[in-house]
C-alpha cells in the first residue's frame, strides 16, 4: 500500500485528536452554562434560552457552513472555527451579567458550526474512500469520548473550583484545538474553479445535500432519546428516588464504545447499512426499555451499554454513509445535512420530553419514546435501496 493510501497517517491522526478538543471544548461547558447564567442573574426562563440558542442557530447555520466547506480550504474554515470557540468561551469566563452569555453562546456556536462540518469534511478529503467508514468510525469515537467525558470532569471540577475557573478549561481545549491543527500538513483545499462557475455557485447555494436527507432524519430520531438522557437523566433519577450511581452512567457508555469500535473497526466498510440499522433499532428499544424499568446499577449499566450499540454505533454508520452518498464535490455539504439532524434532536429532545414530562407520570418518561421505533423503521424501508448501495460508492 502507498503511502497516499495508508489510512491513518499523521495527518489524519492530528485532525482526530483536534476533533476530540474542540468537542470537550463545547462539552464542557454545556452543563455548566445553565447553572452559571442563573448565578450571573439569569430567569430561569432566560438560562433555558442562553442553554438552547446554540443549537437553533445551527440549524441555521449549517447549511452555510456546508456550502463554504466546499468552497474553502477545510483548514482555514477550521481554523476560523476555533478562533470563534476560543472568543465565546472566553467570553464566558469574563462575562459581566447573564445577556453577555448570549452573545458569546452565538459566537461559541458559531465556531462550533464550522468546526463539525470542516473537520469531518477534512478528514473524509484525508483517507481513501473506500475506508471512509473505518475512519468515521474512529472519527466518531473521539467526538463521543469527548461528549462522554468532558461533562463528567466540568460537574467535578466545577464543584471544586466554581464556575468560572471551570470554564477556562473549555477555553485551554479550544486553544489546543487551534495550536494542532498548524501541524497537518495537507490544509483540504478545493480544486480551483472558475471565476464564472465560482459565481453561479454562490448564487445557487444548496440547504441540503439531497441523497443525505434520510440520513439526516435518522440521525434526529437516534439523536432524540440519547440527548433527552443527557439532559434529563439525572431528574429522572431523582424523581423516582432509585439508588443508582448515575455519575457513571456515560462514562460506561463511552467505556464500552471503544470497546466496540476497537473491534469492529474494519467491517465499517464492508457492512451494509441495514445489517447496522437492525442492530442498533433492537440497541434503541432495549435501552429505552432498561431506562424505563431500572431499578438498580446493574441495569442502568446495561442500559449504558446498550445505548452504546444503539446510538454511539450507530453515529458512526450514519455519518460515514453519509459522506459516501454525496458526491466529492457536496462533502461539506453532506457533512452538514448530517449534523442538521444532529442539531434537531439536540435541541428539540429534551425540550419536547421536558413538555411530555410536564403532561405525563415521570416513569412514562423512557417509554413514550418507544414510538420513535416505527418512525425510523419506515423511514428506513422508504430510503433502503439507496442506504445499502452506500458502501458500494467508494
């Protein structure tokens, strides 16, 4: 094998571990930001605002991001990128009253926006495409790591320190997520077009990458119940008084994907979708299903466990079939429609079953979200054909 060929060169591994501090970055300070907008003199009402404005500004955003990503050179994009995170956190840390925070959430989102669909795109332009699934995966395994850890380490180091010193870890994250990626060598730039295709491109940007849309919608409905839990989890717990150490909860879910991404590496490429989907829709129910009837840690960390099959592995397979279905010249805007639906089940999860939880007893909570189930079963025999050719698009 060439060298042009090998699949984890240095490059590729410097854009990984840039991905995994720019995602602590934004992870660390989302359970904090709540607590310290209220303690800065925010309603409880305008902290939920200052907690969700950037996620819905993502929305919006992505597509932009996308279409630029395709445009630009995925380094300087990223770099951009961190600038803007390392600006609004450390807008965070000197924030003088709770409406500065929405400001710098704005920024901190911006940058965030950027960096996701840049660095995907970015390392997807880095490995050969036949392997774009073993490297997704391994991609993914750094974002969930990050999302699995840095939450854990802010609530602790909060607890010892307060926020603000807390939050200058998040920006020390973002600073290092800068300072790696002036070492990879190959900076993603676009083939040069020319000056009259460059502005017909421009006046016809594209919201979403078309063959991604299934992928996108399966992305929400996976993401739903696993962000409801991130946000909820621990109410949960508390409001059915079970004895469980709910601390470790995500720290088993990130424990056992490595495990299965360590083990599974080289099939990524190789499996069709549906083999995945099944796979993870059984994951899905089973840990609704465990969430719902939980008793113990023993249960709650086989519901960790499966939810690391239902979700954490089934990311990876999604955004991995999602860059092989655009064409090379829609990466960034593939990688952006992926995390559109991302964004969706980010926000709207825990808002829609804080509402469901508002309406319905608390140990409803787990199992009104079974109805997601059919929605992705259907979605999936709609779009089968296209999502099994995937892997045959290399």
């Amino acid at each position: 094998m060439t060298k042009e060929k090998a699949i984890y060169t240095k490059d590729v591994i410097l854009v990984m571990a840039a991905s995994f501090f720019f995602m602590f970055s934004t992870m660390f300070v989302n359970p904090l930001i709540n607590g310290y907008a209220k303690s800065l003199g925010a309603s409880s009402g305008f902290a939920g605002l200052i907690v969700g404005i950037m996620s819905i500004a993502a929305m919006f955003l992505r597509p932009i991001a996308g279409n630029l990503t395709d445009k630009f050179s995925k380094y300087r994009l990223s770099f951009i990128g961190g600038i803007l995170i390392v600006v609004g956190v450390t807008g965070y840390v000197i924030a003088p009253a709770s409406n500065w925070l929405l400001l710098f959430r704005l920024i901190n989102g911006s940058g965030y926006v950027l960096c996701t669909v840049c660095m995907t795109t970015w390392l997807a332009f880095l490995v050969p495409r036949a392997h774009v699934g073993q490297a997704m995966g391994f991609y993914g395994l750094m974002n969930a790591l990050a999302m699995a850890v840095a939450p854990a380490l802010a609530i602790s180091t909060y607890q010892k320190t307060g926020y603000r010193i807390a939050i200058i870890a998040s920006a020390v994250s973002a600073v290092l997520m800068v300072i790696i990626i002036q070492f990879v060598g190959n900076k993603a730039k676009p083939k040069e077009v020319k000056q009259l295709e460059k502005k017909k491109s421009f006046l016809h940007l594209k919201i979403i990458q078309k063959n991604v849309l299934p992928i996108a919608m399966l992305t929400t409905l996976f993401a739903f119940p696993y962000f409801a839990t991130q946000a909820d989890l621990v109410t949960y717990v508390e409001e059915r008084h079970l004895s469980v150490n709910v601390g470790s909860y995500f720290l088993i879910y990130a424990v056992v994907l490595l495990l299965i991404r360590i083990v599974l590496k080289n099939l990524f490429d190789t499996v069709k979708f549906g083999t995945w989907f099944w796979v993870s829709v059984a994951a899905t129910l089973i840990y609704l299903i465990l969430l719902a009837t939980m008793k113990n840690n023993w249960i709650m960390a086989l519901a960790a466990a499966f939810m690391a099959i239902g979700y954490g592995l089934m990311y990876s397979v999604l955004q991995s079939t999602a860059m092989l279905l655009a064409p090379i010249s829609e990466q960034g805007l593939a990688s952006s429609t992926f995390y559109l639906g991302l964004d969706i089940g980010m926000a709207f999860g825990p808002i829609i079953m804080g509402f469901i939880n508002d309406l319905l007893p608390v140990k409803c909570f787990y199992l009104v979200q079974l109805i997601l189930i059919p929605f992705m079963i259907l979605i999936y025999f709609h779009y089968r054909v296209r999502l099994n050719g995937a892997i045959r698009h290399h």
